[in-house]
C-alpha cells in the first residue's frame, strides 16, 4: 500500500478509508528494519527501503525508541529491540494455538527424539509458531516467526487444499515475481531456480496428494539434508487451523523412513490437539482496565517528535493479546484505557493493514500471524548475551568503569558478556574467563540465588584458598557473606579476589523471578571508600539488571533461550 509521508498525525480510518497514516508508516519502518539482512540501519536506509520522508523516519524512530521498541547505537544505527516481541506474543496469546497445543507437541519431541513444530498458514505462505527442537551438533535452525514458502515445506500442501482463489493468485504471483526466494530469509535463496510452471505443477500434485492421503512430506525441498512429514490439525469446524510436523536431517532419516517412523504417532497427537481444541476454552479473563494515556506525557516531553496516533496503535494491537480470541471494541478501549473512537480507528487500520480480523459479526477483534513478521524471527535469534550487552554498555557509559555478566559453572563463575570501559589502568576480562565463585561478588550473589541447602553444600566442595590477603576462606564467614547478599540483593567483594580489584554485583532474575545471572561493575580499590562504591553504582547497577531481566522476560515468554 503506498504511503502517504505528508499526512498529518490526525489521520484518521473509517469503515472503508484509510488506514491512520502514522500507525501505518511505523509498521513499515519496523518491516523494512525486520527484512534487512543485516542487525542494523541508518536513517537514510530507512528512507530508501520505506520510501518515507527523512522528517518522518526520524519521528517514527524516535517514538519506537521512546517505546523501547527500537534502540539507537553509535549516534545513528537503528536495531530492532527486544522489547518489540511484545506484538509477537501478543499474537500468540490471541490465537491460542501455543497455549493450548505446545505441551502436546513437546511430549512428541521427546517421544520421537526430533524436533516437533506447530506452523499456521499467513497469505500464501506458512509461519511457524512453535518449536520443540533437539539439542543436537547439526541443529535446525528454524525460529518462532519464520515464513516459509508454502511449496517448500511440508504444511504448505496442506493448507494450500483450502486456499481461496485470491490465495492461488497471489501464490502464483509471487512465483513470478520472486522464483529465487528472496523474500523469504528463512530459506536458502534457489541459486538456479526451475521455470514457475515447473514449480506450480509439482506443487499442486503434492497438494493432491496430501488432500488424499491426510498428510504431507518435505523430501528436501528447503534445503539438501532436510526432510519433514507433517498432518493437520483440524478446529470443531472442520478447517485446518495449523500442522503438526516432524522434521529430521537425511544422516538420521530419508523422507520416507521419517514418515514411517513419525506418521502414527503424527496421527494420533494430531487427534489429541484436535480434541483439545473442541474443549469448552476458559472463560477469558477481563482486561484490566487501562490507565492513563500515557503517551500525552511523552508527547509533552518530547514534542512534535513523539507520534501519540502510532503509540496508540501499538498499545492496541497489544492488548489484543490480552486474552486468546481477541477483544471487543469496548475491551480494547477498556484495555488500553483509550476512547472508544480511537480505539475503533486502530482496530479499523490494523484491519486494512492485515494485521487483525474481525469475528463473530464484527464484534471481537483477533490478530492475525502476519503480526510475527514485525522483527519476532530475528529477535527469538538473540542470546542472552546479546540481550544483556546493550545494557551492559549503557551501565559503563554511567559508571566509567567496565561492567560484566556471569553464570555459575560448577563452582566457578564464567563470564558471558562484558563491555570494557576507556582507562589507562582497566580489568582486563574476558568473555569465556571463570573465577570461584566464593570470591567473586557475582559468584555470592548467584549462591544467595540458590536454595540454601543447595549454596551450603556449593560452598562445602569449593576448594577454598586465599587468593589475596583480603580472601575470606572460613567456612562460617562465606556463609555469613552469601546470606548478608541475599538480605541485601547485591554484594560487594574488597580486594578478595585480587588485590586493588573491588566489585559489585546484583541479580538478574528470569520471568520466574529465578536468579539466572549476575551483573556487576569492578573497579580499582583506590577510587573511593566501599560506601562511594554504593552510593556511585549500585543504582545505576540495580537499573541495568532491572532493564536486562524486563528484555529477558518479553524474549522468553514464547521462546526457550538457554542461558549458558
């Protein structure tokens, strides 16, 4: 849809019209980031790829970024931000499949010792929107939000029997325009793609075959080595909802030793889902009634700049994740604590955009999977240190000294992120380095993490030593230090792991509020008494490790991220 970089920000939708211009123009700016093969672009690729006006591009930004759902390095590179899989899982809540069918798809993964995943059709394409892999060398590295074209996969011949005549069309199309792949990055690009004739005919048999058998195979068509077999997974109407798949590498399994070997248990799972999607749903738990429009404050901080019609928007696409089936126009209104008219003017354009759909006669608004291609495939891809080092950054900018995140290992720490800081003498750390934990202030603060049997008996098999003369090394005093750290949330080591080294560390706790992690800042003995320390850092430390578990628990509410 063409793009109107002049309107003003009191575009408005009615039935029929135009979409609000500035929630249409910040989806494409978050599109074009999302499709771009690398992590980061400038202001003026954004203009190229959106065909926006600078003054607009740099608007959109500087809301997504006051949203937290894009950040700014360097000045001037733009990247996606974790936070933005808030739209993802709003999307997955809404359609309820996850919810409902994962745990199922999980115990087949085990049965079967391969990897299971659930997938949904989106236009003439397929999503997926759950995996359940196998810790394995050769690994697959599918992703929650991936879009795969529906004649190289598996699922694409089921749920192409019930395409509309649009659908074909499209499919057909896009055969034309694009028979190399390009738009889809989950998928190796064809290198010497057959004539679309070619691919349309083979594919439509393969469809005849999966509407007669009541399955589908991927004999490599994605990519050599992969093949897949996949059923369907039916609503009480009758229509295929989703497809359950089974996918395995050719040194495991060939196409059809995979369907031999995963199609009854295939079957017979597909049937459990079906009947778990014919059990009467809970009854939807009402939305809490929304608060103050916040974005009036953020438009009176920051002016012209901040585009409350896009803020708006969002919040509402949201809150359609409140609860699976959608909401209401009056739940939406009541969820985002927005007017009734406006929130029937962000219903009505993520309508037309193709991100919601009305049901019932119109009168409950659900999400449709298009809403994962908003950057939700690149960002389940992070890890947990690529999720706490912008953060970790933001901290030594504060601080001026270098900041680090570590894991227990056995009775060490290892270090999974650090940022140095700009010195003449800095702590020279590295990623991958491990001290004992019982000399560390990250290593008490992960103990004061564990139950405390389990931190007792740590601390019980550490081969203690003094390593300075400052090392605590009773048995009693480690004890004594590990619970003043859980009374107090952080810990701060003097001296104790090497002499002139002093540091500081506090949690980062997973949605579960676990202890997964510890954040501190380390500094020379010289800079201040323990109290300066305290009173310089521990704030700006408290925040860092706030903001790195708020980015946690949005990345890990659909996606499993194994923390090292």
């Amino acid at each position: 849809m063409p793009h109107a970089a002049t309107a003003s920000e009191a575009d408005a939708a009615a039935p029929g019209g135009e979409p609000v211009g500035p929630l249409e123009r910040g989806l494409a700016v978050l599109r074009a980031l999302a499709a771009h093969p690398g992590p980061r672009m400038r202001p003026g690729d954004l203009v190229r790829a959106t065909g926006l006006a600078r003054s607009t591009v740099d608007r959109i930004v500087t809301t997504l970024t006051h949203l937290g759902y894009l950040r700014i390095e360097d000045d001037r590179d733009v990247l996606l931000a974790p936070r933005l899989m808030e739209l993802g899982n709003a999307y997955l809540t809404c359609c309820g499949l996850p919810d409902a069918l994962e745990p199922l798809a999980v115990a087949l993964a085990d049965e079967l010792d391969e990897s299971v995943s659930l997938a949904v059709p989106d236009g003439a394409g397929v999503r997926f929107i759950s995996q359940s892999t196998r810790r394995r060398t050769m690994a697959l590295a599918f992703q929650i939000g991936d879009l795969l074209p529906a004649e190289r996969c598996a699922p694409g011949a089921l749920f192409a029997s019930g395409w509309s005549p649009e659908q074909q069309a499209d499919w057909r199309r896009r055969l034309h325009d694009d028979p190399r792949d390009t738009g889809f990055p989950a998928v190796p690009p064809r290198s010497a793609p057959p004539a679309p004739d070619e691919v349309e005919s083979a594919f439509l048999q393969r469809v005849a075959d999966a509407r007669g058998n009541g399955w589908a195979a991927d004999d490599q068509l994605i990519e050599p080595g992969l093949v897949a077999v996949a059923v369907p997974v039916r609503a009480p109407d009758g229509s295929t909802v989703c497809a359950l798949s089974v996918v395995s590498h050719t040194s495991r399994h060939s196409a059809r030793s995979l369907t031999e070997h995963a199609l009854p248990r295939l079957r017979e799972y597909g049937a459990r889902m079906e009947a778990a999607l014919d059990s009467p749903a809970p009854a939807a738990t009402p939305p809490v009634p929304g608060g103050p429009d916040t974005s009036r404050a953020a438009k009176a901080e920051l002016g012209p700049e901040f585009l409350q019609s896009l803020t708006r928007g969002l919040a509402v696409l949201t809150a359609l994740g409140s609860a699976p089936g959608g909401l209401t126009l009056s739940g939406a209104a009541e969820a985002t604590g927005l007017a009734r008219a406006t929130a029937r003017r962000a219903l009505l354009s993520l309508q037309q955009l193709g991100y919601a759909a009305a049901t019932g006669e119109g009168r409950r608004f659900t999400l449709l999977p298009t809403v994962l291609e908003l950057g939700y495939a690149r960002l389940s891809r992070l890890s947990f240190a690529e999720i706490a080092q912008p953060h970790l950054a933001r901290l030594v900018e504060q601080v001026h000294d270098s900041a680090s995140v570590a894991v227990l290992a056995d009775d060490d720490i290892m270090y999974v992120a650090r940022v140095h800081t700009v010195r003449i003498m800095s702590v020279n750390i590295t990623v991958g380095t491990r001290f004992p934990a019982y000399a560390t202030s990250m290593g008490r603060v992960l103990l004061a993490g564990l139950p405390g049997r389990e931190a007792a008996e740590r601390l019980a098999r550490a081969p203690v030593r003094p390593l300075t003369p400052f090392t605590r090394v009773d048995a009693a005093d480690l004890a004594e230090a590990v619970a003043q750290a859980r009374r107090d949330g952080h810990a701060l080591v003097d001296q104790e792991l090497e002499e002139g080294l002093r540091s500081i560390a506090v949690p980062v706790r997973d949605r579960t509020g676990r202890v997964v992690a510890a954040v501190n800042v380390s500094t020379h003995a010289s800079r201040g008494t323990l109290d300066d320390v305290r009173q310089a850092v521990l704030p700006a430390l408290t925040a860092a490790a706030a903001a790195i578990e708020e980015d946690l628990a949005v990345v890990t509410e659909r996606v499993r991220l194994v923390i090292p």
